[in-house]
C-alpha cells in the first residue's frame, strides 16, 4: 500500500533523514522505533505532505503521492493523528470529530460519528465539552476518533502515548488494537518500543536518520541490541 524508496529530508542544510526504504502492506501495523530525534517523525511528516522531501520517492496505492500537499494526501487517504493529540480546544468533543470528516461529502457522517462514540464511549459523555478541557488520555482518544472519521485507508500515529499515565498508555495500546481489528492499516511511531512491537506486524528500528534493523514485531523483541537499548532488559 504505502512504499517509501531513498527517502531524504532536510531542515535547511541539515539532513535529518538519510536515503531510507520501508514499506507497508494493506492491513499491517508497522511500527517506527528508536530515540527521540532518530528521524521518526520527520519521515511521517514527509508522507504526510507537511515537510518536503528532498529525494527519494513516496508511493501510495501505486501513485506517487511524493511532494504533495497535506490536503490532497488525506483525500488520497491517509491520515494522521498527530504527536501531542493537537484538538481544536475551543471546539466540543463532537466538533472535533466532524472535522475529521470535513474533505467528505456523503451522508454517512453522522452514523461515524456514533461508531466513534460507540468505540470510545468517554467522547459520548464529553460530547458537548470543550476539547481542551479533556484530560490528556481522552484528547488522544478524540484525536483518534477524529483521524477514523476521514474513513482513512492508512492511519499513521505519532507518539500516542506522549505524556500519557502508564494507566492510559494500556488504554491507548488497546485502542489501537481495537483499529487494527477494524482492518485499518497502521503506520505508528511510539517512543513506548514495548507496545509499539507488541501491536506491530513488522517493524523498523531508525538511529540517526537511517534505518539500522527491520523483521517482525517479535523479532525485534527478541532482538538482544533491541531489547538492551529500547525495552529496558
């Protein structure tokens, strides 16, 4: 579905990701590990359309989606739900989650809308709430809801339990889970390298802008560089 072939990106005359390939198939979760500042981030930006790419090409279902921009990927269907949940805070809980839908046009919206409260039953409660004055385990639950309702083909997470309790972290790892049973593809960059392997069909692990180590989400796990450096045994 999604191929990434000698990607490069810069911020000014800094390369911050030097020539990587990493692929997913229709219905895998594929995760991104490694240290902050490993290049994780910069590559889901660069296939989402919000930093350019200086080299290399990105394909989505055949195309080369390489480039464009941020609005024309989400129509070609991807979406993100980004670091640091990035609510509307001012908007309700339910605005919120009509603003994932905002580039469609039929008439389905409203029973998604359901579907999302249905999936997180906290957004029901907090329908009529300001988003900004959720807690940080329910902004990332809206957030969520928020990126489904584009009824995306590619859903990319970014560091979802950034700042999160351990408790809520389990919730958001469950939430995922429950994604992937849908039958949604999943890109998901997660600093919390134990889950992200636990929920990843595959996995690729970045240092310094490269990609070092990829197989599956197991064997990684088992991986003794990997276990040492990322999972804390």
């Amino acid at each position: 579905m999604l191929n990434v072939s000698n990607l490069r990106v810069s911020y000014g005359a800094i390369e911050v990701i030097h020539g990587i390939d990493l692929q997913v198939n229709q219905g895998e979760c594929v995760a991104l590990i490694g240290a902050n500042g490993a290049g994780k981030s910069s590559t889901l930006k660069a296939i989402c359309g919000l930093v350019p790419a200086t080299a290399g090409t990105i394909e989505f279902e055949g195309q080369d989606i390489t480039n464009q921009s941020g609005h024309s990927i989400v129509k070609a269907g991807i979406t993100m739900c980004p670091e640091g949940r990035q609510v509307f805070p001012q908007m309700t809980t339910l605005q919120n989650l009509k603003m994932g839908a905002y580039p469609r046009k039929d008439a389905e919206q409203a029973a998604d809308v359901e579907e999302m409260m249905d999936m997180f039953p906290i957004l029901r409660d907090r329908a009529h709430q300001a988003a900004g004055t959720l807690s940080g385990g329910e902004q990332e639950m809206l957030a969520i809801g928020r990126a489904l309702m584009a009824r995306p083909k590619l859903c990319i997470f970014d560091e979802p339990s950034l700042g999160l309790a351990p408790k809520i972290v389990a919730e958001v790892g469950e939430a995922i889970a429950r994604v992937k049973e849908m039958g949604k593809t999943i890109l998901l960059v997660e600093q919390n390298s134990a889950m992200a392997l636990r929920l990843a069909d595959r996995a690729y692990l970045f240092e310094a802008g490269e990609i070092v180590l990829s197989g599956t989400g197991a064997e990684l796990q088992s991986h003794p560089d990997v276990a040492k450096a990322y999972l804390g045994h």
